[in-house]
C-alpha cells in the first residue's frame, strides 16, 4: 500500500476533498462536459429563435419576388395586405 508522506502541520489537497481519488477526477469530467453539451444547445437553440423571427412575412414576401415565384403586382398586393393586417394588430 502506497502512503503519501507530508509534514504534520502543512494539509494537503486530499484531506480537503475527503481523499485523493479518481472518482472526483471522473465526476469532475462529467460536469464538465454536460455543461459543454448545455451551452452547444442553448446556442443552437438561440440561432434557430433568430431565423424564426427574421422569417416575417414580409421578408418572405421579399424572398419570394428575389426567386421569381411572384410578379412585382402580386408583391405589391401581397405587401400592402400584409401592412394592413400588422397595422390591425
């Protein structure tokens, strides 16, 4: 059995962690990486809040004339029924 040797009056790092053991070291990992694995999800999270609501109806409105899908008429009639139903709101 292998004792650790230190001066009487000089504590040492194991007897304030109630032993020196490989299970803090191991605990220690795990909440370490549960708290990377947290802040992975908040960020994901975040980024996809930020694209639902840059997603406003006149944005996709905006994207749809960009890709063709609607004529400049139908945009502006689409847009100016949109403005009337957010100024409803």
């Amino acid at each position: 059995m292998h004792h650790r040797m230190r001066s009487p009056n000089s504590p040492a790092m194991y007897d304030f962690i109630g032993g020196y053991s490989p299970i803090w070291m191991i605990l220690f990992w795990i909440v370490l990486i549960i708290f990377l694995v947290y802040l992975i999800i908040q960020f994901t999270n975040k980024k996809k809040n930020n694209e639902q609501t840059n997603k406003m109806p006149l944005f996709i409105l905006q994207e749809r004339l960009a890709r063709g899908d609607i004529s400049e008429d139908e945009y502006n009639n689409l847009k100016s029924i949109i403005e009337k139903d957010q100024n409803l709101k």
